[in-house]
C-alpha cells in the first residue's frame, strides 16, 4: 500500500474506507456487486481532475439504490412520493418568493440527488433497470402527488 503521507496514500485510503463500509452493510454478493457497480459510476463521475478532492472519502451512500433492492415498486414509489410531498408541503410556498432561495435550493438538491442516484444505477447496469422503469411508469400513471395522496 502507498504510503499515506502521498497523494495516492491518502486516496486509496479515503476510499478503502468507503469500500469498507459498503460491506460491512451488505448482507449478500448481489447487493454488494451492484453497490460496487453504482460506486464506479460515481468514481468516473467524480474524477474530473480540476475538481477531485482527495482528502474526502468517496460517497457510498445510494439510498434510492437500497430502497431499490428492498422495496417492491409500489413500496418504493409511495416512499419517494410520501418523501417529495413532505418538502413540497414545507418548502414550495417559501420556494417562489423573492427570498426563497435556500428554499429553491433545498428542493434542488433533493431532486438532483434522486436522479443522480437513478442515473447511476442505469449506466452501472446492475439488473434493476426494469425496476426502475415500473417506478417511471407508476409515477407517470398514477396521481402520486396532491390532495388525493393524503388518505
């Protein structure tokens, strides 16, 4: 192993780290291949040389990938539904006004962290795509959001 007072030490370092915990959650070789897969996506996407931050670890954090695995698509889509109505609820009014804007960024983030973990899943092709192609057609077939969703 590298020495980890180098750059390279302290990489590979940050990211055994990451690896490490991903099996130290994992309870079975499907589940840690495909957290594996999803986490070199995000390697690849991260390794844009003018913004890399060595000193942190790598995120190995994929929510929607382990809902994914244990959820069935409706599960999963009343999940991530009950989730986004909880911060409409909370944010969207303060969202449009002239001050909103950590509101604005709030919701922002949210959203792009759901399609950057979907994404991820795709391009790592990991045998969940049509899975994740029921909850895309659950979300367009169904009123998940609005009154009718408060019970």
């Amino acid at each position: 192993m590298l020495p980890s007072n180098t750059l390279g030490g302290r990489q590979a370092e940050q990211y055994s780290k990451g690896w490490n915990e991903v099996l130290e959650k994992a309870d079975s070789a499907q589940g840690i291949l495909q957290d594996f897969q999803v986490l070199k996506i995000r390697l690849q996407n991260s390794l844009n040389p003018l913004e890399v931050d060595w000193s942190s670890p790598l995120d190995n954090i994929n929510a929607f990938l382990e809902q994914l695995q244990w959820n069935d698509v409706p599960a999963l889509a009343e999940l991530v539904s009950s989730k986004d109505v909880a911060l409409l609820r909370e944010y969207a009014q303060t969202a449009f006004a002239d001050d909103g804007a950590q509101a604005r960024s709030i919701l922002g983030f949210r959203w792009n962290q759901l399609m950057t973990e979907v994404k991820q899943c795709m391009a790592a092709e990991i045998g969940l795509e049509s899975q994740i192609d029921s909850l895309d057609q659950v979300f367009l077939n169904g009123p998940t959001f609005g009154p009718s969703s408060d019970g």
